[in-house]
C-alpha cells in the first residue's frame, strides 16, 4: 500500500470527514456512560502542512485553509466549534495553520478521561508516527494492523456506546464491495454503534451502486451526506467527498442540512449540485 495522507490531509475531504466525526463525537460525550472510539484507517495523526508532501499538492488551502480564515453565521461556527478547536491546539499560534490533526488526534482532543480510543493503521511509517503522538495517554491505543482486520475484531467494545470510523484509501480494487460487506458483517456484531463510512465520489456509477447495496442491508437508518466540488464535466480526479452514518445521532440530520450549505458556499468550485443530505434507509428512507 502505497498511500501518504500528507498529501491530502486537510483538503476539503478531510474537512467535511471530520466536522461530521467531531459532531458524532460531541453528542456522544452529552450523555455519561463511557464510550469508545474505533478508527481503522488512522493515519499518522498529525499532519505537517509545512512539510514536503503537504506543499507539493497545496490540497490544504482549499480545504482547512478556506475554513479557518471564514466568517461565519453564529450558527455554523457554533457547530464547527469542537472541530476547529482540536485545530487550534494542535498548532502553536492559532492565527497560523501549520499542523493539522488527522481523525485519531481529533478523536483524543474530544475523549472525557473514561472514554477510549483504538486507532489501526498498517503502514509502517504511520503506524510509527501514530504511537508517538499517542504515548502516555492511558485513553488511547495505537495498534499496527490492518483496518479491516480491525474492524472484525474490535466490535462490540465493552462499553457498548461509541463510533467506528472507517476511512480507506480506496486505492485498491473493490474496496466499495468490502466496505459493504465488512460493515454489514461488523453490524450483525454491534447493531447499536454508530459507523461512520467515508468514501470518494470519482466514478458516480460506482459511488450509486455502493449505495443501493448498503440501503438493501438491515441495518436501520443510513444517513448520506456528500459534498461535491467539482462541475459535473469533470471525468478525473476527486469531484467529491461523501458520508454514510449507521444509526446518527438524532440531531445529526438537522445539524447537517445547516453545515453542509456553508461548506458547500466556501470549498465547492462550480458544482451544479454541491451538497446532498438523505436517508438511505430508515427515517425518510425505505
């Protein structure tokens, strides 16, 4: 596997990804039973937007980049408020963008000291670099394995409540097919969590037939958001970034119609339809 998410980290992928993670996050620390966070494709954790990957693609500037230096309705930034403060303490001078925390670091920053974080990555660098930033804090596990594998063996977690990111490369073949069918099997497992399923939007074929195989799964409700960038008669590249969330939070629908519009106005460039939010199953779903 030869994927680097230095290249992209920030981008406006990793922006919608992980304000919709920081809100999963923040409903689940509103009640006080413990809960535990699963990412299986964790990353390294921290990112340098000053280093060479990072400044080779410059993805980050219209991605985090846009948002950090947006004015925002009261209401948008309010929800954006736990995200964007995880950025500002992961950087030394919050007026300067120069690190930016991948899920794993997000998740930590958003942990109550009775919650617990697992973060799985295989890659060997990233692996290394993941143990580091998550040494010494009790909460949190580094493990280096692969996320699919992980998925299958760390579900249900004891506490029963809790959130499993998954957020493959996608550079493989058939990882649509797998996410499908590692997800269904993981909630034959633990029906109740919550599962947080990122995927690209290259070849819209291939994003619709994911969805439909996931909407035929009894798996209760499926909420879809996903934010296009790109005009429709571009046929290479990243046009989109989209969001599949197994059984949300019940605010999470609401909170997404308001979100989603204002990332669509600040990252979008010419799409014709820049954002979508449906069921795919349950609530207004089949």
């Amino acid at each position: 596997m030869n994927y680097r998410h230095g290249y992209h980290a920030g981008n406006f992928a990793d922006v919608v990804k992980h304000a919709v993670f920081c809100r999963v996050l923040t409903h689940l620390r509103e009640k006080p039973a413990a809960f535990r966070v699963i990412d299986t494709h964790a990353g390294s954790g921290i990112y340098d937007l000053t280093g060479p990957e990072a400044a080779k693609t410059g993805e980050w500037r219209d991605g985090i980049g846009r948002l950090w230096q947006a004015d925002l309705p009261a209401d948008v930034g309010s929800l954006l408020a736990p995200y964007l403060k995880v950025v500002a303490a992961c950087n030394r001078d919050a007026t300067t963008l120069t690190r930016y925390p991948g899920s794993p670091a997000l998740a930590q920053g958003l942990l109550r000291p009775h919650d617990r974080l697992i973060a799985c990555e295989i890659e060997p660098q990233a692996a290394a670099a993941l143990a580091r930033i998550l040494r010494g804090d009790a909460r949190a596990k580094a493990i280096a394995i692969d996320g699919w594998t992980a998925l299958k063996a760390y579900v249900p977690p004891k506490e029963r409540r809790g959130v499993v990111l998954i957020d493959p490369p996608f550079e493989q073949p058939g990882e649509f097919s797998r996410l499908v069918q590692d997800v269904a099997a993981a909630h034959r497992k633990w029906a109740t969590g919550i599962y947080l399923l990122w995927y690209p939007i290259k070849d819209l074929a291939e994003v619709t037939g994911f969805a439909r195989k996931l909407s035929r799964l009894a798996i209760g409700k499926a909420l879809r958001a996903e934010l296009m960038v790109a005009p429709a008669t571009m046929t290479e590249g990243l046009r989109g970034t989209g969001l599949i969330a197994i059984n949300p939070p019940w605010r999470l629908h609401d909170e997404l119609k308001r979100l989603l519009p204002a990332l669509a106005r600040l990252l979008s460039r010419g799409a014709t339809k820049p954002w979508t939010l449906d069921w795919l199953a349950g609530a207004d779903g089949t």
